[in-house]
C-alpha cells in the first residue's frame, strides 16, 4: 500500500500542473464596432455591454492563426501581408454581427479570441483564402516558405 500511495503522489502533482495550464476563458462578447484593423490577424474594436475603461478600442487578435507580417522587408511577404489586412477590413465592415468567443489574454494582453463573422470563423476563412496559417503559439512561421502552401 505505501508504494501505491508513493507511485501515486506524482501522478497526482503531474495531473494538477495540467489541469492549472488551461488556459482561463472569459465568455463572449459582442463588438459594438470596429475601430480600425492593424493587421490581418490584429484589429481594435469597441465591445458592447462593458464599461469603456476595459472595452473601448481593446485590440483583438485572432486564435490559431498567423498572418504575414506587414514590416517585412521581403516584396512578397509584404503584399501577402496587405492582401490579408484588406481580407479582414473588408470581412469586418461587411459584418452584420461580430462575436468575440472563447476569450482569453495573450502574451501582449490583447483579446485573444474566436472571432465569428455573421457565424463563420474569420480565422478559417482566412486559412481558405490562402492568406494565414495554423498557429498555436510558440515559433511562427518563415513566411517566404509559407506562401506556396
């Protein structure tokens, strides 16, 4: 029995440092408007319903995805870059409803969020046309070698 309570003593500890990783959600919100688009993964927007200290001009980033920067230095991955920003400015003025779920903070304390478009995932969208990639944190990726995918 004292090797079994010994053997499962780590178990235990290793369980509750994974459970306490997950990252904490704040619900959802609905954006009253967009303020203006940074780039095609980043805008700000002015969030219905919540005092304006916290939810006027909040920057947005979108979930599981990475654009093309727009300070590149290579031609290429800097018109993929505004062909992504034009992709998201003209997704968010053309919305009837924009929906921030599964919110969180990210490292840089924006709004970390699935944004719904009308219903349909932006970041998805985005993925289809060929103008981000999948990304889950950690290393992004070489745009020069991205933009064959």
């Amino acid at each position: 029995m004292n090797a079994f309570l010994r053997g499962l003593l780590p178990l235990l500890l290793l369980t509750s440092c994974i459970w306490t990783r997950e990252a904490k959600t704040y619900g959802s919100f609905t954006v009253a408007n967009v303020v203006r688009v940074i780039d095609g993964d980043t805008f700000r927007v002015n969030i219905s319903g919540v005092p304006p200290l916290i939810g006027e001009s909040i920057p947005v980033r979108l979930a599981r995805i990475d654009t093309p920067e727009l300070s590149s230095e290579n031609p290429e991955v800097k018109a993929l870059a505004l062909r992504a920003k034009a992709f998201t400015e003209a997704a968010l003025r053309r919305a009837r409803e924009i929906r921030l779920e599964n919110t969180r903070r990210d490292k840089y304390f924006r709004i970390l969020a699935d944004v719904l478009i009308d219903g349909e995932d932006l970041s998805d969208k985005l993925i289809e046309a060929k103008l981000a990639v999948p990304y889950s944190g950690g290393k992004k990726a070489t745009w020069p070698l991205c933009i064959a995918f």
